[in-house]
C-alpha cells in the first residue's frame, strides 16, 4: 500500500534533470508562464520566457502539431488503440476531456474533437449516458492553498475489502492523498495520512474538516496540538464537508463504478465469496496494489486537469497550478508551519496499523514458488486470484 502520498507526483524532482522536468509539467498541460513559475520556484531554476521556447522547440514538444498525412493517420491509430485500452478498465466511465487528459499526460497530444469522436465511435452507449444534468451546486470561499483541508473516508469499495481515504484541499481542489487501506475508520491510520502529509509539506492547514465520525479523533487532535487551538479543527456533518464530497461524487462516475460493478460481477458469478475469510485475503493480496496505482492515476490525472470557470467554483485553473503557484491569482499560501522536532515528536505516536497475517504469508509463499510476478493491471491480478484459490 502507497501510504505516503504526499510525496507523489507533485513538483519534486530529485537530481534535477532541466529536459525531464520541463517535460514533465509540458506534458501534464501547465501553461507556459506556469511552468517557468514551476521552475523558479519549485527547482530553483529560472530561465525565461524565450529560454523556454527555445527548450520546447529542442525537447520536440509542441502544442499544435502540424504533421504530414500519413503521420497524422498513424496517429489517429495509436490514440485509438490507448483509448480502446483506457475503455476496458476502470477508465471506462471517463468522458473526452478526461481521456484527452490522460493521453496529454503520456505524451500523446491530440485536438480533442479527435478524442471526443473516436469515444462516440468505441463506445457510443456511455458517450450517451454522459449526457445528464448537472447538479446545483453550493458556493465556496476560501483564501487561499492550505487554508482548509477537507478529509474524508470511501466506502463504495468496501464491500469488496478496499475502503479507501482521501484528502483535498478546499482551494485549489488539489487531491493531497487518495490510498486505499484496510480500514478507513481506524484513528491511527487516518492520522498517519495526515501527519504523512504534514510532514512533507513541512506545516498543516490553517483548518481541519471532517465529517463526525469517532475514526477523525486522533488527526483532530494533532491539527489542534500543532496549531495550538481546539478550533483549528472543525466537525461538519457530511453533506457539509462539500468539497471532498464533491469530489467522492466525480471519483465515483469516472472510476470507482467501474471496480464495483466488476467486483459484482464477480461475486454473481461465485468468483468471489465476500463471506470466506481466504477469498477476502486472497482478493485483498492480488488487487491492492494495482487498485493503488490506480488511484495514483486518478490523482495525478485530477491535480494535472484544468477545472473550468464556474459561477460554483472560487477559481479556475489546474489544481497543482492553483496549490504551488498561488501568487498568479492574487491568493497567498495559508500553511501553518510546523517544526521538525514537533513533527518528530508526535511521529513516534502515530504509526499505521499492521495488518500482516498467516494468509499473507502463505500467498507469498505461493506467488514464489510459482514464479508467478506481482500484478499490474486488473486481468493479471484477477488472474493471479484465481491461482491462489486453485492452490489452497
């Protein structure tokens, strides 16, 4: 499990690499004045405007391609290919904007009425059902990045052995942690996301909310301890804890209901027995990780994707934009600092639960004998499940 998060994707890039870093955030769609903000302040590595155009013009990154016919027709096929991939998975409930995202992401630049037509093409059913209503949505005020944390626990997965936890930052929408755990209501590990977090940021929200649930008590108290003020956290009953609400609700249309419908498709099949404690270890043992990385993409695809101006939302821009660089819209970082030895201190008290047992042990065990290498997708880790069984 990817416990530490908030160490990521994010803007740190060790062992600085000027070709690598500038095609980093040039791939994940920031603008160009961002990027040069990014490497000011981020890589301490300032260079100019036309500096950067030079680099882009000799990295081969171009916004506008303007390629021959045969080299646009080979492609259109290779995008046809990575989103006929992307549709049969847990990208499936993905609209255009989304996909064209995730290809601008690896590198593959697109117009996206290219994308939104081949989505028709592929999968003309879910292109329809996309086609809904939106929902009236709250206003939302808020000063500036660190200001608010907004946490919350996931339970559509549960059923399954995969409830998953998440934070987001009330500003910039920045998802600052997104792991799927063995339990989401344990005080300990939901502490340690937050203190996770904390510490590699170096400071914490100005303010804390979480729902009323008793599992927020321990990252509660830490919030209070380090800013010295039991008002620095702030029980909220769900509905109110909008932004990570709302942001459960994007999460559920665009990934999570494609896992729930294909682990119920499982069960109705009698694959998995959600009553067998072994089926629920070997089920949990073949599809954490990959469920992991998963949701690794789900965040950097979210902190990367550009959120439209809307009579809704304080401020438009890229999460990860709005989060490092919040001086390009007059705002200023509202993170409380935290000393290292405090951070220490506390880090000694909070450890996440270990849940190791005998049956993790024997599927290792198994994994090894076999020869059998861990999973990276879906179809390798129902697979591997499936060996498992055979064997017990």
């Amino acid at each position: 499990m990817n416990s530490d998060s908030s160490s990521e994707e994010d803007v740190a890039v060790s062992n600085f690499d000027e070709e690598v870093v500038i095609k980093y955030y040039f791939q994940r769609g920031f603008s160009y004045g961002e990027i040069i903000l990014f490497l000011k302040n981020h890589h301490d590595h300032q260079i100019s405007y036309r500096t950067l155009l030079r680099r882009l013009k000799l990295y081969g990154l171009k916004r506008r391609n303007v390629e021959s016919c045969a080299s646009l027709q080979r492609t259109h096929n290779e995008v046809r290919n990575r989103i006929t991939e992307m549709i049969d998975g847990p990208g499936a409930a993905g609209g255009y904007r989304t996909v064209w995202h995730a290809l601008e992401i690896e590198g593959m630049r697109v117009p996206r009425s290219i994308v939104q037509s081949l989505l028709k093409e592929l999968d003309p059913a879910a292109s329809e059902n996309r086609r809904g209503h939106r929902l009236q949505r709250r206003r939302y005020v808020n000063p500036g990045p660190n200001f608010a944390w907004h946490i919350d626990g996931y339970d559509k997965l549960k059923p399954w052995g995969f409830p998953i936890h998440g934070a987001i930052d009330g500003f910039s929408r920045k998802v600052l942690w997104l792991n799927v755990t063995r339990s989401n209501n344990a005080p300990d590990n939901i502490a340690y996301f937050y203190l996770s977090t904390v510490t590699s940021l170096g400071g914490c929200p100005a303010e804390l909310i979480t729902d009323l649930g008793t599992e927020n008590g321990l990252a509660a108290s830490l919030q209070a301890y380090f800013r010295e003020n039991p008002d620095a956290h702030r029980y909220v009953s769900s509905p109110r804890n909008q932004r990570i609400e709302a942001w459960w609700s994007q999460f559920c249309k665009q990934r999570s209901s494609w896992w729930r419908n294909f682990f119920k498709d499982l069960e109705s099949k009698h694959v998995i027995d959600t009553s067998s404690e072994i089926n629920m270890e070997a089920l949990w043992f073949s599809f954490s990780e990959v469920l992991q990385k998963d949701l690794d993409l789900v965040k950097e695809h979210w902190n990367t994707h550009r959120i439209r101006k809307s009579n809704y939302q304080t401020v438009a821009g890229r999460p990860d934009a709005l989060y490092y660089l919040p001086e390009q819209i007059g705002s200023s970082d509202q993170k409380q600092h935290v000393s290292d030895s405090i951070i220490n201190d506390v880090s000694n008290h909070v450890i996440m639960k270990d849940y190791s047992n005998d049956y993790s042990c024997y599927f290792n065990y198994v994994t090894n004998h076999l020869g059998i290498v861990k999973p990276t997708s879906w179809k390798e880790s129902l697979n591997l499940y499936e060996e498992i069984l055979s064997h017990m």
